[in-house]
C-alpha cells in the first residue's frame, strides 16, 4: 500500500508526510468544495463517499450526486482528479447511485455552515442506516397539509414564505422572511 502513492510535492507538515497513503489522500479531498456552496466540503455533503485502493495499486474515489442531474458532478469529478494528481497518485472517480444521497448524510458542519452562509439547512428526511444490509434506506413521510416551517438564516424568524419552490439550483427553494424580509434558500431535504 505505501508505494500506491508518491509524497507531496510541498508537504505541509512533517505530519502530513509521514501520513498513509489512504490518509494522504483523505486530507487532500477534505480541502474540496461543493463548486456550489464554496463553504462546504464535499466530505460535510456527503457526496464523497469512498476512497479504495485497487488491486493495481491505483486508487478509486467514490462520489454520489446530490441528484441525478446535478451540473455539479462534473466539475467534482475534474477537482477530485486534478487534487490527486498534484500528488502523483494514479486514481479514477466513480460515480455511486445507490444508494440515492439524502440530505441525512450533510453533517452537522454542513448545516451550520449553510446556515451562517445564508442558507436554511434542510430538515431531516428519515434516513435510516440498514447496517445488517449495508445500506441506507429513505423512508419519505406523506406531506402534511400545512406548508413546512423553514426558519430565517438572517434572523432566525419562523415567519417564512415560499417564494418559489426552485431557488438558485434545484435542490433549492427560494423563500422569503416576513420579519426582516430578506429572501433566502432553503436546501429541500429529500
């Protein structure tokens, strides 16, 4: 396993140098962002999933999307790519639909962060870990009748308003506080 990958070019600490190629690799991918909520790693979305080293000695990265048609996806796969390679290890992305990512895997960090950044974090959604199966299972709640509470990111008034169920990107909604009325998105949890 250690001679999977070469040592940083630039290490930042002996530390770091010294680390196992697998946590070399995770400390690396930690740095990466979702391309769009820049506070937010790719490991607090949940979208990094895995990181296994190959028979061959290379590495696979996997990555699940937030949805399916996420624009995102790309430009994840070429940062993952391109922060690997800087430090010369060979490793291809993969990209996992199943199980299908839930905003349960965001994790507290995340939240908070969306939240100081002006988003309303997602409520939770159910998401259950099958650990006998090795799965996650969504278990989706009928709606109730009454539109959702989202709390202002602003100001922390639950006098809120859907605007548009769509906001900036589609795993968004566009709402609007009636206290200090600024508009906000709100990240729908699914």
């Amino acid at each position: 396993m250690g001679s999977a990958a070469s040592a940083p070019k630039n290490p930042s600490s002996t530390a770091t140098h010294r680390a196992t190629p697998l946590a070399r690799i995770w400390a690396a991918l930690d740095t990466l962002t979702d391309p769009e909520i820049p506070v937010i790693t790719l490991r607090e979305m949940g979208i990094l999933r895995d990181v296994v080293l190959q028979s061959d000695g290379s590495w696979t990265v996997v990555i699940t999307p937030t949805y399916s048609g996420c624009p995102a996806m790309g430009q994840i796969e070429d940062d993952v790519h391109a922060t690997l390679a800087s430090l010369g290890v060979n490793a291809r992305v993969q990209t996992q639909l199943a199980p299908a990512w839930t905003t349960d895997w965001m994790s507290q960090a995340a939240r908070d962060k969306l939240r100081a950044y002006g988003i309303a974090p997602p409520a939770r959604c159910g998401a259950t870990s099958d650990t006998a199966a090795g799965s996650t299972v969504v278990q989706f709640a009928a709606r109730a009748n009454k539109p959702e509470v989202v709390p202002c990111p602003q100001c922390d008034s639950h006098d809120t308003t859907e605007t548009s169920h769509f906001g900036s990107t589609a795993c968004k909604a566009l709402y609007k506080c009636l206290s200090c009325m600024e508009p906000f998105d709100y990240f729908k949890p699914y």
